[in-house]
C-alpha cells in the first residue's frame, strides 16, 4: 500500500515538474496556430514557426512553444481551442477566415491570455498586438520595380490575386504608382490568377495568345509568377522584358539572384513574419525591450540582384 501511495506522489510531481523550468518554476507557454502548408507561402509560414520555436525555446528555457496549423478553419478553430486548454500565457494565431475564429479569439483574451493577430484582422480587434504586411506597399514596390525594369515605358499584363481587401490594396497601390510615376506603362489586362501557380499558368497562356506584344508581368504572387514564367519559357516569346512578383519564394529569388533572362525582381511579404509574431508574444512575456505597438506593419522590400542574398533562405519549403 506505501509502495502504491508513494508511485502516486512521484507520478504527480513528475506530472507537475513537466510544466516548469528546471528550477522548478512553472513555464509559460505561447500556442501558435496557423494554417496547414497548403500552398507555397503558407509552406513558408509553417517553416519559420518551426524555426521560431526551436530559436525561441533555447533562448527562453522557461518557455514552452506549441505550433499547430489547420487544413480548414474549422480545423483550424479545433487547434485553438486545444491550445486554450493548455492554460496559454500567450496565443499567436493567423486566421485562415477570421470572423470564424473569432468567438475563441475572444475566449482567449477572457482568459487573459496575451494575443498576436497575423496578417488577415479580426472583424472585432480584441488582440494585444495585429502584426501585418504592408499590402498597398507591395503593390506600390512592385510597381516601381516595374517601372525601372522597363525604364519607364512599355505595355504589360497584370496577374491579380483573390478578391479580397488584401488584392484591392495591392492593385491600388500598384496602380498608384504607374499612374503618377510612369504614365508611359500601359496596363493591357488585369484578371486574377488566385494566388495560384496553375491558375497562373492557364492566365499567362490566354495573355500569350491575345497579346502579339507584351513587355512586363506583374505577377502579385510568386506562385503565380512561377506558372507564368512556364508559360513563356514555353512559348518561346522574346518580347517579355521583365517579368516581377511578389512574397519572397526561395525559387524565384534565386532566379533574380542569378540575373534571370524575365525574372527582375521580386517584393517581399515573407512568410518570416510570423517570427517576429512569436518574439512579439515571447518578448511581452517576459518584458524584454519596449511595449509593443498595437499594430506593427512589416515593410515589402523590393528585391533586385544587388541584394537577394539577404532574402534568400536555402532551406526553406518557399
């Protein structure tokens, strides 16, 4: 009966002492639920959560990191609220549809669990921190990458993504820029290829066909870029000049790196922003540095030969 009694107690404190740091303290714990790698960039972000947390976890041995992504967001929404079950100190999550995951975000700032919103907002703004990518930005990058392509005159195809304010910022800004920088760049088309390198394919094959000339594509997405960079290779058109995207793939800023004959450029919306997402939770937690701002917009960069090398991750799945 001792024997039995005394299992118990020691399963119990080995219980406990799984939860806290080796001196015996309990640690705090930061969920991080994102979207499953359906796709390149969402690859990506998965990626650099891992990387994040294997970073963050040595750096702060009283903390634990636990990444779960979600095909659906009904999958997505299941994830969090088993990671609200794990008593979080704090939640950083990027919602596939964020009005669906709204209810446990709110349940989740109840609980005073210290919350970080990723790119796509909440229709209530509940969280400590929104962390997002500088969309008009992008579109207006990758029109002035454009425009020095093209030293200022040409016509071009316009690839868009899926409808949605993210598209709408990144076209305005995009257009923005032609309109009040580079008159003599003339839009022939504008369709959307849904962020997508099939979709992409098939669109760049219809503008190959229509079009007899064509100078740039502005590809809003690397995925994208990528399908239409394999419909005009395959056509054999010499008439393309200059051919940018968007989102930072390894793929295609290896090929501005290497001075590709259509790729010029590329602008930034990295996937790597969910680590500073991470350190944003990690950091507040443990009241390292300044407060951080309510709203915290990661800049698109545009990303030419001279300086690819600072964008390139060799080892990432994007």
């Amino acid at each position: 009966m001792r024997r039995m009694l005394f299992a118990g107690m020691v399963m119990a404190a080995v219980l406990f002492l799984a939860g806290c740091g080796e001196n015996g303290t309990k640690k705090m714990k930061i969920g991080v639920s994102i979207p499953a790698a359906t796709h390149g960039w969402a690859g990506g972000v998965v990626w650099h959560a891992e990387q994040s947390r294997q970073k963050l976890m040595k750096e702060y041995p009283d903390t634990e990191i636990f990444v779960t992504t979600g095909s659906t967001t009904a999958e997505q929404n299941d994830r969090v609220e088993n990671l609200l079950a794990r008593k979080l100190d704090a939640l950083v999550v990027l919602c596939q549809e964020p009005a669906q995951l709204a209810s446990a975000c709110e349940l989740a700032k109840k609980q005073g669990v210290y919350l970080v919103v990723v790119s796509n907002p909440l229709p209530k703004p509940v969280q400590d921190v929104f962390l997002n990518g500088d969309n008009r930005g992008f579109g207006r990058a990758a029109a002035e990458a454009m425009g020095k392509a093209l030293n200022g005159k040409g016509d071009i195809v316009m690839m868009e993504g899926i409808p949605c304010p993210i598209n709408s910022e990144r076209v305005g800004g995009f257009r923005e820029v032609l309109k009040a920088k580079y008159p003599d760049i003339r839009v022939l088309a504008s369709q959307s290829a849904g962020w997508n390198t099939e979709k992409g394919l098939a669109l760049m094959e219809n503008y190959l066909q229509k079009f007899k000339h064509i100078d740039g594509v502005w590809a809003g997405d690397d995925d994208v870029l990528t399908g239409a960079l394999k419909a005009v290779e395959e056509s054999g058109r010499k008439d393309i000049r200059a051919m940018i995207g968007g989102g930072g793939a390894r793929t295609i800023v290896k090929k501005v790196m290497d001075r590709d004959r259509y790729v010029k450029a590329t602008v930034t919306y990295s996937p790597a922003m969910i680590r500073t997402a991470i350190r944003t939770a990690a950091d507040a937690l443990h009241k390292k540095g300044a407060a951080p701002k309510p709203e915290i917009i990661v800049p698109s960069e545009i990303v030419t030969p001279e300086n690819a090398k600072n964008y390139y991750y060799p080892d990432s799945v994007y």
